[in-house]
C-alpha cells in the first residue's frame, strides 16, 4: 500500500501492531464501525508507554507527554493534521463525546514512568492502574456503547489493575535493570525486603515472596471484576484483560524466575484465548 494511500486509522493500527500487540487483535475482534477510534485510543496509549524507551532524561519525556496535555487541551502547536495519530485521538474524541479530562489525567499518571521513584503503597499502585489501564478500558467502553459503559464501570476499574499488574510482571526484568520498581514497597517491606535488595536480585525466595504477593493482588483484582456482569455491547473494550491470568499465574508459579525465563503465552496462544473470550463473552 502506498504511503499516502494511508488512512490514520491504517496508521493507528500499524503502530499497535509494532507496539502492542493484543490490543491491535483486540481491535480487530471489535465492530468495524468502532475500530477507528479503538485504534486511535489503544495508539494513544502505545506512545505513552513508550516514552521512556525514547528518552534518556525524564525532561525530553515530560516535552513530549506536555505535547499531548497541549493538545487534548487545546493548545496543539502546528498542525495536528501531521500527527495522524493526534488527528485520530481528536477525532474519536469529538465524534463520541470522550472526556478529555480522563485522558490528561492518563497523561498526568504517565509521569512517574519517567522517573525512578519507587510506587510506595498498594493505594497508589491502583491508582495508577486506575488512571491508565482502567481509564483506557472505560474510554472504549464509551466508545462502543455510552449507555452501557456506566454498567461495566465497576469491572473496568478492577479489570484494568489486573491487567496493569501483569503487564508490569512482564516488563519487570526491563524495570529492575533500569532501577524502576513498580512493586510497592509496601508488598516489599511485609516479606522483609527494601527496595535495593528486590533490585539486587540475590534474595530469591524473599523476591519470589513479593512476587507472588504482587500477582495475586492482581488475581484479586481480576476475581472482583468477573464479579460484576460486563454488558455484551462493551465487551470488546475488555478484551485485552483476557491476557492478564496466565500472566498473573505463572508469575505466582516461578517467582523470582521470572527475570530468566518468559511468563507470557506465544503470540498464537494469546490470540486463541482472546477469540475464546469473545465467544463465551468472560473475562
């Protein structure tokens, strides 16, 4: 396809393909009439998260989360037409009334992935989730039906620490090289750790202890929102929670092992269990 064949929803997409995976197959098990503005949220999303791969200073990071604070804002600098991703992000937004707010807010939450400080307490781990991971699955829900998305609000909220939590179980050996920890260290103080200890990695069964602690906060998690009945109209915004378990599981299962060997299923498997969910329509 020629490049200026492209659409911004062909773009969106190219860039969950490269970025995120799951969420890009997520999109396509949704309604094609709500694909764009799946895309255009979950590519938000991806150039959020990957800020920090791009940066090496947290200030060239805080310029680039300020460039989307000023466009959700209003306060865009050239032309958004340019930014086809910005373009899309606009776009959804107008055309299905999203709040803006929630995705400053996202934007504002984003910060602390520039720096590493430690997350202190459980509270502000699921309040991180809940402005990221649960806040995007919300925006989607309102984007494939604004009258059931209040219904489903309580499971995203829950949903979306899960997943927030697996996800950082996986990106966990990129975090303790670069001397991040997402881990609360309140998880880590009740198995007898501190930070420079988890992030020295000589404490096995100690950090298998935290680990396992962390995955079944986010089993806990994941338990209360299939608790709560998801209308079928926004289930596709759940999609990607679907991911979560075996994650959650296996993590639980090898503890400090993690850091030597890969907890996530293959691309095929993942695909198979997301195709599943969408049929029995649970998480």
């Amino acid at each position: 396809m020629a490049e200026q064949s492209l659409t911004n929803q062909d773009i969106c997409l190219a860039t969950l393909r490269d970025n995120d995976r799951d969420r890009y197959l997520a999109c396509l098990l949704a309604p094609e009439v709500r694909r764009g503005a799946l895309a255009a949220l979950y590519a938000f999303n991806a150039e959020l998260a990957r800020i920090r791969d791009l940066v090496h200073d947290p200030l060239p990071g805080e310029v680039r989360m300020q460039y989307w604070r000023d466009l959700l804002e209003g306060g865009a600098h050239g032309s958004t037409q340019a930014n086809p991703i910005a373009a899309a992000l606009l776009s959804a937004i107008e055309t299905h009334r999203l709040p803006s707010q929630t995705l400053v807010n996202m934007i504002d939450a984003r910060i602390f992935d520039l720096y590493d400080d430690p997350m202190e307490t459980r509270v502000s781990l699921e309040g991180y989730a809940g402005e990221t991971a649960s806040a995007l699955i919300q925006l989607a829900s309102l984007v494939l039906a604004p009258e059931a998305a209040t219904a489903s609000a309580e499971a995203a909220g829950h949903a979306g620490v899960a997943q927030a939590i697996a996800g950082l179980l996986l990106l966990m050996p990129l975090h303790r090289h670069r001397g991040q920890l997402y881990l609360p260290l309140e998880i880590l103080s009740a198995t007898g750790l501190d930070r420079d200890a988890f992030l020295a990695g000589e404490d096995k069964p100690r950090i298998s202890a935290a680990i396992e602690a962390f995955a079944g906060l986010g089993r806990d998690h994941l338990a209360k929102a299939r608790r709560v009945a998801i209308p079928q109209s926004v289930f596709p915004a759940f999609l990607p929670v679907t991911m979560a378990e075996p994650v959650l599981s296996n993590a639980q299962k090898v503890g400090a092992g993690l850091f030597d060997r890969q907890i996530q299923r293959s691309q095929f498997r993942r695909q198979a269990g997301m195709l599943l969910a969408l049929m029995r329509k649970k998480i």
